[in-house]
C-alpha cells in the first residue's frame, strides 16, 4: 500500500497520551495568548456507520470551503444528501459548504479498490482540485482511469481532479507507473495552475510525454499543470535513498515550495542531500518557473524529523513547519523535544535563509502542525495534542484521548490565540484553509466531539467534521 495511506493510518491509530509545551524564546516574552475556544462561529459533522476521514480543503469565494477525503459504506452529509461507497473499501469524496456551514452539493469518486483523496484545494475561479490514489478501474463521472499499477488493492497510481464550482468534474489526470503511487497534496497557484506533489516506487508517467524514471528507494516528485490539465513540467526530488512529499504551496512569482522527509541520499536537480542518520530528515526546496530547484536544504539529526506544511506570504517569505524528535537545527535557532516527537514552525526568506523557529512538544508525540500563510505574514496552525497544552500564555486541556487545537502566530512567530476542541474522547484536525476574516478548519473524531458551543454526534467509527472562527 503507498506510503501515504499507510502514513495516515498510522496518524489516525495514534492514541497515546500526549503533553504539547512551548518554547518561543524571546519573540513572544510578555505576549498575552488569547484563548478563543468558544470562537467557532459554526460547525457541521458528515459521517456514517463506517469510517470516514476528510483529507483535503480549500476556501469557496465568498465564504465556505469545498473538502474531500474517503470514506467506506453509506455517508451523509447533512442537506447535501448521503453517499455509498461501490465496496466496503474507500472511496473518494468532495463536498462543498457555504459560509454559514450548509452542505451545498456532495460527490462520489471511485471503483472496487481503494480510493482516497489526500488533499484538496480551491483556484480564483472556485474549481476544485482534489488529489490522492487509486487502484483498479475507477471513475471520475464521465471519466474513467485504469491503475497501471496492477489489479490488487496493495498498488495504485496517483490522480489529480479538477471540479467547476457544482461539483461537476472537468478532467482528471493520471499519474503512475508500474509501482505504487499516489498524490500527496495540491495547491492552487497563480494563474488558476496547479501544483501537486506525491511519490513512487518506479518510472512514473505524467503525460505521453513526460516521464520520470525511477532513481531507487521511493522517490518524491513534484508537478505543475495549467488549468486545462496540461502538465508543464515534472520534476523527480529523488535518488538511491527514501523521500516522502507532504506539502507543497506557489509563491507569487510562480515558483513550488516543496517540503517532506529523506531518509539516505537524495538529489534536487544539482543539490545532493543525505540525510544525518539512519531515520528521516526534513527537506525544503524551491523550484523555479521551469521546474529547476533553485534551492533545496535539509534539517535533521540523528532522530525522527519530516517537513509537514509549506507557504509563503506576499513579500516571498517562506513559512514551514513539522515534526521533528530529539535535536534539531533551523537557522540560527536549535530546538531540543521535551521526549517523543515535538512541532516546529519556522520562517525563512525567499531564498531559504532560515529566521525564526518555534517549538512545541511534550514527552509524548505530537501530530501536525498544518501551516497556511495570509498575504501579511499571519500564521494559522492545526494539530492534534492529549493531556495539557501550552501555547504562549495559555494552556489548553485535552476533555478526552487526543484533542485538536488551532492558533495564530504573528509573522515573528508569537502566538496571538489558540482555539480547541472541547468535550469529546477523540478529537484530531489536521486540515485548513484560510480567507479574509476567517479560517475553515476539517478534522475527524470517534463518539462525540465538541467546538464551542456545537456538540458533534457520533454517526458510526470515525466521523469528519468541518468548522469556521474568524481569524482577528
């Protein structure tokens, strides 16, 4: 099975007690963290008896989002209707909400294996891009993909799905090979383009003519496609070592911010990296116009460390973020976890040179954080903690197993506020997108979960939700 899914399902069995502290160093001396717990403005849970998982998310123009995830069984998604997956196994679904939290319109994607989407994102227009894997024979309304990875479950290719605004598909593209493969995360870029990012474990085709030829181990890539699904260029961030994609974003000019994890020895374009130990070490490049790595670094040491979120603000500054175990050093900055696997976010130029980092972590492991960067340089955060919580001057406590939590920090990484979830025995959120005044949060829960003053009911194993607070 790709390494996505089987990364994601090890994030979603993750029930250990968790104890989240941070250490901000004297950016954020004498700042007042506000806790805005109660902030949500709304909150809607989808869901059915199986498990349902929602992976990817963009802002609709003019207020709402359009998610997307997989699912098994029937799924109902409030005024919107329900859904049935064709087999027991996941299928792909894209749903839209408006700006007061009424499902709009809900769609089913997929065959007889397994299909899941693992990101999503909305262009100016307000088409969907959607990402993910998929095995077998699988449609895309009037589209149909046949896996080029085999029949069985265990292999698949990668898609890239472009939906108007009604949810109606205009294309889908195939990505793969011989090997498994899968979409890992889009963005939208300028000019309605997308730029998507995933892996695999052999040559990998793109179009008729573009292919990417295997370097061994697992090798990330990294594309960009026009809005009428012309691939532009295909890049392989590879070598005889092990790479993994998790977040990819455009600047403005046009060029992809790309971060991840490496384990052995990798190459970006003329930049070889290897990592510092026998576990994985975040990446960061930048790729120009023509798919050309500008810059590419590493950061790592003998623990675990991987890149998981990756944006820049209007002036070029590059903000990302992970996870990252024992030490670390992020520019002039070097973090220590507190035990287990900690969070950091850090800012950096437009050419790599690193700022500021922040750490948060505990003696347990952390989950996140996903990073999304306004035009000023605000920062919003998602993740998942247990037990106690510190985010400046304030501490969130965990009601049940595992909580969400969701913050703000300034371009000079002080926390301003942090919201987070509320009654409940298995909270996490791990997906968001911002626009002006508000940020739209997606995220899974087991029984019942509660935000503010909305209480989630529990509809099967793990329900979804998707929920709005303003960002000021």
């Amino acid at each position: 099975m790709r390494g996505g899914l089987c990364r994601r399902r090890a994030v979603r069995a993750l029930a250990a007690a968790l104890v989240v502290l941070l250490a901000c160093g004297a950016s954020i001396a004498g700042a007042q963290t506000r806790d805005r717990s109660g902030a949500f403005a709304w909150a809607a849970a989808a869901g059915g008896p199986g498990s349902d998982d929602g992976d990817g998310i963009g802002p609709r123009p003019g207020g709402g989002a359009v998610i997307s995830g997989g699912f098994a069984g029937t799924s109902r998604f409030g005024a919107a209707g329900a859904i049935t997956s064709v087999t027991p196994l996941d299928d792909v679904f894209a749903a839209a909400y408006d700006g007061g939290g009424r499902a709009l319109w809900v769609r089913r994607f997929g065959g007889t294996g397994i299909d899941h989407a693992f990101d999503g994102d909305v262009d100016a227009a307000g088409d969907s891009l959607i990402t993910g894997t998929f095995a077998n024979t699988a449609a895309f309304g009037p589209f149909s993909l046949t896996s080029r990875g085999g029949t069985q479950p265990a292999y698949g290719d990668a898609f890239l799905l472009k939906l108007d605004p009604a949810g109606a598909p205009r294309w889908v593209r195939q990505i793969g090979g011989p090997g498994s493969d899968g979409g890992d995360e889009v963005a939208a870029g300028p000019g309605r383009e997308a730029f998507v990012i995933g892996d695999s474990d052999g040559d990998v085709t793109f179009s008729p003519r573009v292919r990417l030829s295997a370097t061994g181990g697992r090798d990330a890539w990294v594309a960009r496609y026009r809005p009428d699904g012309h691939v532009v260029w295909a890049r392989s961030l590879g070598g005889p070592g092990w790479q993994q994609s998790h977040g990819v974003s455009a600047d403005a000019d046009r060029h992809a911010l790309v971060t991840g994890e490496l384990r052995g020895a990798t190459r970006f374009g003329d930049i070889a990296l290897t990592s510092q130990g026998d576990r994985s070490d975040v990446f960061l490049a930048e790729l120009d116009r023509r798919g050309r790595v500008r810059w590419a670094q590493r950061f790592g040491g003998p623990g675990m460390d991987r890149g998981r979120g990756v944006d820049a603000d209007g002036a070029g500054h590059v903000y990302f973020s992970g996870e990252f175990s024992g030490t670390i050093r992020l520019g002039p900055t070097t973090l220590t976890s507190a035990g287990g696997t900690d969070l950091f976010v850090a800012k950096a130029t437009s050419a790599g040179r690193v700022l500021w980092a922040v750490r948060m972590g505990g003696p347990g492991d952390e989950i996140g954080p996903e990073i999304e960067v306004d035009p000023g340089g605000a920062v919003f955060i998602t993740g998942t903690f247990a037990a106690q919580a510190q985010f400046g001057t304030r501490t969130l406590t965990a009601a049940g197993l595992q909580a969400a939590f969701v913050a703000r920090l300034t371009s000079r990484g002080r926390f301003t506020w942090v919201a987070g979830s509320g009654a409940g025995g298995f909270t996490t959120l791990g997906e968001l997108a911002i626009a002006p005044g508000r940020v739209t949060v997606l995220g899974r829960y087991a029984g019942t979960a509660t935000l503010g003053r909305f209480s989630l009911p529990a509809f099967g194993r793990t329900d979804m939700f998707v929920a709005q607070l303003p960002t000021s």
